[in-house]
C-alpha cells in the first residue's frame, strides 16, 4: 500500500453504521475519505478521479432520515465514476437492484429461484385488485424500502380495503409497491445470508414472531414508530438482542442454499451484501425474498460468527486496490 498515492472513497450516508470499516481501515494505516452522500456534488465532465477506488454503502432506507435525494443522486455518481474507469465496490448494478425491490424479484426468477407470489404495483387503485389474486394474509412493501420501512401486513381483504378508501397505503418514493403473500416462516426465523466477493461469508438465523417487522436485515420489519426509530442488528446488543436470547444466531445453510446465494450474489455484481430468505411452514419451500448491497454485518460479529467479518472485508479492499495499482501500472 506504500504505492497508494489516492485515497479510498467510503461514499456513505449513515452516521454511525460504518465507524467499525473506517476504524479497520484506520489500523492498517490506508489512506481513506469519507464521501458524504446526503450532501454531494460531482462534475460529469472531469476526466479523472480523487480516489483509487470507492466503496459504494449508500442506504435505501436514507430516506427514512430526510436524505432520500441521496439514493437518487447516488445512480448518476456511480455511473460517471465507472464511466471513467475508477473501479467501484458495489457499483452501478449491484445499486440498481438494491434500490428495486421489484428488480430483486425479477433476478430471482431469471435464476429459477422462488419467492413468495407477487404483483407490482404503481398505483394505490391496483392494490386491492392485485390482492384478489393472492391469499390472505398479505404485505404491501415499498419498492425502495430499507431498515423494513413501507411494509404493512393485511390480514383480511376488508382490511385492505378499508386502508385503501382511507388513503393509508404509501407507495414509497417511486410510487411502486410489492403486494406480496405474507409466508409464515417455519421455526419461527429467517436466514440472512452475507456474501463478499460472491462468496458465502457466514449466515445467521433471525428469530421473529412473525407479529412485526421490526428487525433489520430482514424484510420482516415493522415500519418505525418515527423516521429515526430504524432499528438494525449492527445494533442488537443495546437493543437486548442477542443469541442468548435466541433472536439471533450463527447458522450454516445446507450446500444448495449457499450455492443459490452465490448465484445471486454474483448476478447482482454484489460485492459485498447479503440475501434472506425462508422456510415456507406451509409447504417447506425454499423462498428467497430480499437481496441487499448494503448489509450491516451483525453486532458481536466475533462472539456470533466466530470473525470480524470488516477485517475479511477490508481484506478484500487491499486485494481490489492492489489490482488497481497494478493495472494503472500496465
């Protein structure tokens, strides 16, 4: 890294989620920026880049803290930085389906995977037409969602409809929305799984009553009380969340799941970022159901995992900046 003479760029918009990367790479003594994403400018003219490589870990659920002109402005950033060769971690692909929900599913089913029955929305006058086709109970989830923001739970068609003529159906900052079949998860969890460099990295089980959608990364989420009441397991520790209490803990998936992951993970060009999915307790099927560039690694991750998993990928960083070098150097 003596080489290095341009910084990374760490392009990001929470306050507090990536103080352990920016400590690790502190530690290994690499020159790093911190590129605020809430508040940015870039001249699409310039030629070349401040920043060896940047690392892409801009939030959907941004929006959530008034920064929703972030997740927009991020698309056209990433495109002009890879346009003119600078080499992005979780670039322009991997954002795309990120910040689409809808997109998720159609990579899904590109791959031959399952998830839970679907239709897509873009107007609140679809919801209960499209519900009609489905079975009870139902979610409605914003397409650009984040944190498990914009998902609602509808046990009944009356429900719905009554939420429907009352105007308390949010379509999100896209106004599209996923009117999805709500699946009962068995033994109670879900499975996040977390990739790097499209491959498995480890997997951890997150119990929930199914009753809230109030754990992240998990689609299974509750909206929060108030726009800064997002809840994360990179906070679960203070939260009382903790594998003691079973909410969560490490988990091997069998070979095929992880295979399947991988597959996606390398189709979404994610470089690091992780996928859910669950046990119908119905029928016993494997249903894959969100796909996230932005994963949070779980708190305690040594105590949990067995690993720090910013040190694998701060591993990762050097390896991709050494690659640069190396071009730059051809």
């Amino acid at each position: 890294m003596a080489e290095l003479v341009k910084p990374i760029g760490i392009y990001y918009e929470h306050p507090d989620w990536f103080k352990p990367l920016f400590a690790e790479l502190q530690r290994r003594n690499i020159p790093f920026e911190r590129i605020d994403a809430t508040q940015h400018r870039y001249n699409p003219a310039e030629a070349d880049s401040p920043y060896s490589l940047v690392v892409n870990r801009m939030s959907s659920s941004a929006y959530l803290r008034g920064n929703g002109q972030g997740i927009f402005h991020t698309a056209g950033y990433l495109t002009h930085l890879e346009q003119i060769g600078v080499r992005v971690i979780n670039g322009t692909v991997a954002t795309s389906i990120e910040t689409n929900k809808a997109r998720q599913l159609a990579l899904l089913a590109s791959l031959g995977l399952s998830f839970p029955q679907t239709l897509v929305v873009n107007h609140v006058s679809q919801v209960l037409s499209a519900a009609q086709e489905l079975r009870f109970p139902i979610v409605v989830k914003v397409n650009i969602g984040g944190a498990g923001a914009g998902i609602v739970r509808f046990d009944t068609h009356e429900g719905l409809q009554a939420a429907v003529e009352t105007n308390q159906i949010d379509l999100g900052i896209d106004q599209t929305a996923l009117v999805q079949e709500y699946i009962q998860p068995r033994g109670g969890h879900i499975v996040c799984v977390e990739t790097l460099n499209g491959r498995f990295l480890y997997a951890i089980k997150v119990f929930t009553t199914g009753e809230s959608f109030n754990l992240c990364p998990a689609e299974i989420c509750a909206i929060p009380e108030s726009p800064s009441a997002d809840f994360c397991l990179t906070e679960a520790p203070k939260k009382g969340i903790h594998p003691g209490r079973r909410a969560v803990e490490a988990y091997t998936p069998p070979a095929q799941i992880i295979a399947a992951v991988e597959r996606i993970a390398k189709t979404a060009r994610i470089d690091v970022g992780g996928v859910e999915y669950l046990i119908d307790d119905r029928t016993g099927e494997v249903l894959f159901y969100d796909i996230n560039a932005l994963s949070n690694f779980v708190a305690d991750a040594v105590n949990v995992v067995g690993f720090d998993p910013y040190a694998r990928f701060v591993d990762y960083l050097e390896g991709q900046l050494e690659k640069t070098l190396l071009s730059e150097n051809v």
